[in-house]
C-alpha cells in the first residue's frame, strides 16, 4: 500500500509536471536561439570584388597619412 501511494503521488505531482514543461520550454528556446543565430551567419566565404579591396586600399592609405600627420 505504501509503493502505492508513492507512485501516485510522483504521477500526479503537479510540481513535477511543472517543471517538465519549463525543463521542455527553456530547450525549445535554446534551440530557436541556434537555430535563429545559425541562419543569420553566412553560408559560404565571399570572395572580395575589386571595390572592396580599393576601399580597404583607401582606408589604409588615410589611416597612414593621419599618422603621420599626428602630433608626437
């Protein structure tokens, strides 16, 4: 009677239930958290195109010169 009365009490625990659900909800949510910043992350290596390499070229070029330019 008493092993009875103890796994009644562990299936109809709403405490236990509980927390199922919020174990179950905070994986369903780790898991959309990947997934959403898996999907925003590029699929492949993009290869530069010549624009790019001027303008990193420039950047450069400027960055020197205010260098230079600086005060000790």
């Amino acid at each position: 009677m008493v092993i009875m009365n103890y796994f009644n009490n562990i299936a109809f625990n709403e405490k236990g239930q509980m927390m199922t659900i919020e174990a179950f909800l905070g994986a369903l949510l780790i898991i959309t958290a990947v997934l959403f910043v898996v999907s925003q992350a590029p699929s492949g290596v993009q290869q530069a195109d010549a624009q790019s390499k001027t303008q990193l070229i420039h950047y450069g070029e400027d960055t020197i010169d205010m260098l230079k330019n600086s005060p000790p």
